[in-house]
C-alpha cells in the first residue's frame, strides 16, 4: 500500500474518532449518574484513539458534523442507547480496514481491539429505562397492526364509508388499546414484576399510536379503497421503523423481523377483507 493511501484512510479513522469522542462528550454532558460516567470515558477513549492516529499522519482532522448531529438527533428521538448501537454498527465495516492496517501498523491492533469493546461495555452499563419495557412496546403495536388492519379491511367492504369506517376503527381501537393494557398489567403483576403499570403504559401508548395512524386516512380521504391503501401504506412505515428499532437494539437481523410482522398484518388484512364481502353479499348491506 502506498504511503499516500494510506494517510488518507488514517485521516478517515481520526475523522471517525473525532466525531464519535464529540458524539460521547455531548450525550456524557446530557446523561446522569453512571450513564455519564461511562459515556465521559468512551468519550476521552475516542479522543486517544485520534491522538494515536495523529502520530501517523501529523495532521488535525475535522469531525464529520454532518453524522455527528445525525445521531444527536436521533438519540433525542429514539433514545441513547438506539443511537450508540447504531454507530457502532457502523464501526464493524472500518474493522475490516483496521485488519489491512494491522500488516503496516501494528497499533491498529490495540485500537481495533478498544473499539469491539466499547459496544459491548455499552449495552452492559448504560441503564434507559423504556429499554426494559420493549416487550410491552411490541405486544402493544403488534396486537394494534393485526386487530386494527384486520377490522378496517373487513370494515372497509362491508360499510363503504370512510367517516364510518373511520368511526368505528377509531372506537374499536380505543377500546382495545385500553383493554390490552390492562390485560398487560395484571400479567406483569401475577408474575411480579417491580413496575406493572408502566409496561401497561408502555403497552397502551404504543397500542394508541397505531391506531390513531392507521385510522388517519379514513378521515381525510373519501374513497375507501383509496384509505385502505393509504392504511396499508401507514402500517408498512410503522412497521419498517419498529423493526429496524428492535433490530438494532436487540442486535437481530432487520429484513427476518420486518417480513414477519408484514406478512402476519397484511394476510390479516386480507382475510378479513374477504369475511367483508362474504358478510356484504350474504346480508346484502347496502350504506
């Protein structure tokens, strides 16, 4: 490798290393108790690791500001933990460059081997409390995607009027979500969980959410069918960002999560649309 091309992949890493040290030290700053204490030391760790790159190339490099806010706001959005996660995903394509360094550098090896441990520090110590409810969070949106698309196609053949349909979706889930989340805390309860109450929380916002999305086009849209697909449309986001969440946080593979809990909605959907015109025809409903 020349030694020009090599500079350049060496001003790269401490761009990386510079933006993740500022990356740590402003969510260290923004953090509590030990949450803090962990993030401050990522963060002075990163800025060795820049410091060690510097030796070799002699020169200061600017962060990349572009990602660094990128996942400011997403910590912001989707919390901490989700954040680092996801940058330290990332880090796994720069270990493969660390491994060709290693022939010409022999102290990438030392560094490679702080960066494959700051992940796993990171999900042993840092504490974020709706972490611990993601259960709850995924029972509530799952039951909302298959009940809910399940009634608002069934609903959608059977009474041809999207304020109706609407309506009735929306009371529907209402009573689902409140219902869910009680049925969710009385099992955490009989199982002695500390805090019952928040997972039925945890369960029911997620429950409510869905719904309010999914119902959303039935009150701005006239033609039924027209809501329908937008419905389709809203659970196919909602899906996609749950799933990549739960992915990156619970380190599973994205595309298997996201093709289950899609074909599970839509065949729903679909059976329910056919018991729709089966009642239709059968009891010649006319709206």
């Amino acid at each position: 490798m020349r030694e020009e091309d090599l500079k350049k992949i060496i001003m790269e890493f401490q761009k990386n290393e510079m933006t993740e040290h500022l990356f740590y030290d402003i969510l260290s700053k923004k953090a509590k108790g030990k949450n803090s204490e962990v993030l401050k030391r990522i963060s002075r760790d990163e800025l060795r690791h820049y410091m060690e790159w510097k030796k070799f190339t002699g020169k200061e490099v600017k962060p990349d500001r572009l990602k660094l806010w990128k996942y400011i706001i997403l910590s912001k959005i989707f919390g901490i933990t989700f954040a680092i996660k996801l940058m330290e995903n990332g880090e796994e394509k720069a270990e493969e460059a660390y491994e060709k360094l290693i022939d010409y550098i022999p102290e990438a090896k030392e560094i490679l081997q702080d960066e494959t441990e700051h992940e796993k520090m990171l999900v042993a110590m840092i504490e974020e409390e709706k972490l611990n409810y993601i259960g709850s969070m995924v029972l509530g949106l799952n039951d909302a995607l298959v009940e809910l698309m399940g009634a608002l196609a069934g609903l959608t053949l059977a009474l041809q009027n999207t304020l109706l349909i609407g309506t009735a979706g929306l009371i529907t889930g209402i009573a689902a979500s409140l219902s869910m989340a009680s049925s969710e805390y009385l099992s955490k309860k009989s199982e002695g969980e500390k805090n019952p109450g928040k997972a039925s929380f945890y369960t029911g916002i997620a429950y409510i959410f869905t719904v309010l999305f999914l119902v959303f086009p039935y009150f701005i849209l006239k033609n039924y069918y027209l809501a329908l697909l937008a419905t389709i449309f809203d659970a196919f986001i909602v899906i996609l960002l749950f799933t990549f969440f739960v992915a990156v946080i619970k380190d599973k593979v994205f595309h298997k999560l996201f093709l289950e809990m899609m074909g599970i909605s839509l065949g729903i959907a679909a059976i329910s649309f056919a018991i729709g015109w089966i009642v239709r025809s059968v009891l010649g409903i006319e709206i």
